[in-house]
C-alpha cells in the first residue's frame, strides 16, 4: 500500500498507473504534476489525480513513491529537479523506454541517494497520448523491466516490483545492457525500419499509386510509422549504442541479400527466408 | 461468359478464380492441370474443376480462356510448354506477382501469339496456399492489374478484364515498369525488411528473450516473414530491377539515419519521423 504517490508528467502511462493502483486500493493519495496548467486540470478533473501540484517540488514532498513518466529528452533535467527536495525514505522509479541514459542521468543528479532509484519500463502503451488517454487496464497482461543497478535498495526495489504487479503487470528484471538491447531488437529498430519505408514513399512521385495498391501486409507493417515522431527522437538519441550496434548488422546482412538478389543467388534468399519463417512461426505467435 | 476455362496450376489464385467465375454464372466448365496427381484430385473433389487434365495439352485444348497460376518460378516454362498447343482464338494470361519476366518468356515463347496474351496480376491472397485455401469470396473488393503490352490484342485485353469483374475484383491497367515499381515499394521491399529482421533476431544468443518481451508493433511488423520462402525467393529474383533499385534509396536513406544517430542528429530523425507519420496518417488509413 502506497500511502503517497508522485507522479511527474501525469498522460498515459503515470494516469494509468493511478488509476490501476485506485482501482486495486493500493494507494492512499495520487499527486500529480505536468508542466502545463492545462494537462494538470484535465488530470484532476479526469480523476487521475487527487492533487494537481505547483511544482516539481511540491509534488514529491510527502510521497513515499515518486514516478517519472516525462518524455526520454526531458528525464535528466527532471531528475536533476527533484534531487535538491529528495528526503531519505522515498523511492524513485521511472517509466523511461531507454535504461542507460537515464541511469547515467540518476546517478549524476541524485548522488548518494542512487540507492532510492529503481530504473523502470512499462512495455506497455497505445497510438493515443495525454491524460485523457489513461486507463486502469493499460498494464493487465503487459510486462513491466525493472534495471536495478548495484547500488539500488532491494527494498525499494520490493516496492516498486509490487506497485506494478498491483496495477496488473508481470514484472522481470534484467541487466541496463540486457534490456537496451532487447528493446532496441524488438521495437526501436523495426520503428527506424518502418518510419524510413514511409517516409521513402512518401517523398516518391508515384506515391498516390503506391497507396492505391498497397494491400494488408503493407498496412500491417508500417502501421507503427504512425507513433510519436518526438517520443522516436527521443529513443533514438538516448538508446544510441544498442540501435547502432543492431542496425550495422542488419545493414550488413542486408548487403548480402542485395548482393544475393544482383547474382541471382536464390538459395541464400530461400535459406534467409525459410529461417526467417520458421522462427516467425514457431517462436512469435 | 466463358465457354471453357484452363487453369494451369490450381492452388489459392487459380481454384478461388474457378469457385468465383461458377457462382457467378460466368463460366460453363473449368479444367484444371496441376503436377501432382493429389492437388488435381483435391481440386477436383473440392469442386474448384470440372475435369482434371493428364497434361498441359489436354488442359488447354478446347478453351477459350487459359489462366496461368503456377509459382513464379514455373512460369517460364509453362509458357513454353502450352506454345505448341495454342490456337487461333485462345486467350492465355497470368497471374505472376511481378511481370517484366512474364512478359519477357512470353514474347520469347509465344511469337505470333503473343497477342493473345494478356499479362495480369491479381493482388490478394491469404497465407495459406493450395487448392483447399481456395475460396469464392477470395477477389471481392480486391484488385486486379492488368500490364498489356503494344501487341497484346483488345479484344482479349477485354475478354481477361471482364473474367476478374465477374469475380469481384476491381481492374486496373499500368505499364509493366510502373506495375513491378509500385508492388516493389508496397509489397517486395517490406517483405524483404521483414525477413531480414526475423532473419537476425533468430540467430541472436538471446533470442528467446527477444520473443517474450516483443510487443504488438512487432508481431504486426513481423507478421509477413512468415510467407512462402518460395514465392519470395522467385518474386526477389524476377523483379530484381526493380527491387534492387527502390533497396538502393532504402539503404542511402538508412545510412542518413545512422549518420543521424551517431551525431545526435535529432533534427534529422525528428523530421524523417514526422513526414513518414503524416504520410502514414493521411494517406494509408
């Protein structure tokens, strides 16, 4: 049971959070803070919130939890914000989709008390934004990664694992490297692939026959060129090591299917596919 | 109204084709070839033909329309052997995926007689193949391009646009060059970007973990690696032009992209990632 929570940067994922936790009556107090006094009304009035707060310092002041769930480009400066007000029993976690930067952010800015912080991820979300896009059941069934680092309280980590199990997620733990790479394999690359197919298309002359004649499979595949052009930046610039990393060999195999396709060579593209396939089949359903 | 139709290759394309045309009143008799004795029986028995042929000849001796429904692959050598065979008054068109290769067998197979071929190319199709995935309602609401060539006879053209009208399909004609160009860019390159992804992650040491934390985004992005390796190796290796062409801006684009990453380029991502949302949004909904 949380008595107070703090969460800054009340849309989806913090109002989410709340209400499951509200719902679960695991939570006493939910505090809300947002940049804007409009984002901070429509919390309130949506009843993600009991409080909207004035600052970042007033939000966490009281909290026995304190959430992160500002945007990838704006959780250094807020980790450097709330520092100053930190007192020593609260627990801070966050909701970043990248685990290294924020982790370097945490330890530059929160200095002894790192050991307070639990780094987290909530694999969970929509195409819809904002607090009016909250739900109690965003996380049921989803999974939520938690990084903890050496230093990290492994009662702070306890609570942090049963606020998410309370609002509905399966939690795991993996290493910072381990995730970042993970997730830069099953979403931030397929993201880049799909964002530099649409955004090839779209500047092509042709492009009006291209959507005329794209058929399901299209549709299927680009669908995700459709998220958050910022929320991508964002990812991109902060999960930089791992995407590149990934990227220059998928790069490099797929020179060899170029190569494969000038010389003809169909038993390297049958062999590509057919394992391609069989994994898609047998292991992602 | 067709007196009688050949179906060289009686799977998914060619038996829906048959089950469309019966319904539809629009044709007297279907007899179909297939190379195994057991997918000509199963045709058979599911109703997709009349009579099972013992070979090309006596599939097509009688018809008025011949369709061509064998793998790409196959295709070359199908148009050679129903040369010998064809008569004055005979239609004969496709249903290959790409059509520059098409077209180039038939010219060199057909002489005289290529003007009574009409190139065609039906866009739809279910994961599944053979004579028991067929079904009537397969072309409803789908398209049909048709490639003609400057030989290629009106009067057939019109006999092989009215065949797909009656089965529900809406046709188009392009020329052969654009045709290959729009299906590389909505069809060919995607799947190619599919398999490749799958390709790598399935060889990855953590592959498994790669499989529990993937999210929806990527079992939609994935979902067509799981198509025929087969049907692919040919569609790479006879549109190699102009998929090697649209791989080519693909790969510079991505190169741009990794640049970006590497300088912490959010300006350049942040604007790639907005003209391919808006693309994404406004034209393919």
């Amino acid at each position: 049971m949380i008595n107070r929570l703090a969460i800054i940067g009340v849309g989806l994922i913090g109002g989410s959070l709340s209400l499951a936790l509200k719902k679960a009556g695991k939570v006493a107090e939910v505090v809300g803070f947002a940049r804007s006094e409009e984002t901070r009304q429509q919390a309130l009035s949506l009843g993600l919130i009991d409080r909207a707060a004035i600052s970042v310092e007033d939000a966490i002041t009281g909290a026995d939890v304190v959430l992160l769930a500002v945007p990838m480009g704006a959780m250094a400066k807020t980790l450097a914000d709330i520092a100053p007000h930190l007192t020593d029993n609260m627990i801070i976690t966050d909701a970043g989709s990248t685990k290294a930067q924020v982790v370097e952010a945490a330890i530059m800015s929160l200095g002894d008390k790192i050991s307070q912080f639990v780094p987290g991820h909530p694999i969970a979300g929509t195409e819809k934004s904002g607090p009016s896009a909250a739900f109690p059941e965003l996380y049921q069934g989803h999974r939520v990664i938690l990084t903890p680092i050496e230093q990290t309280d492994l009662e702070a980590l306890k609570v942090v694992q049963v606020m998410w199990t309370d609002a509905g997620a399966e939690v795991s733990e993996m290493t910072i490297n381990h995730h970042d790479h993970v997730l830069a394999a099953t979403s931030h690359l397929p993201h880049l692939l799909a964002f530099n197919l649409v955004g090839l298309l779209a500047q092509s002359e042709d492009v009006d026959d291209v959507l005329r004649f794209a058929a399901g499979g299209f549709r299927d595949f680009s669908r995700i060129a459709s998220s958050d052009p910022v929320m991508w930046r964002d990812i991109c610039l902060s999960n930089n090591v791992a995407i590149l990393q990934l990227l220059k060999q998928y790069q490099q195999q797929m020179a060899e299917i170029e190569q494969a396709i000038e010389q003809q060579d169909g038993d390297y593209l049958m062999d590509l596919f057919q394992r391609a396939k069989q994994a898609r089949d047998t292991r992602f359903k």
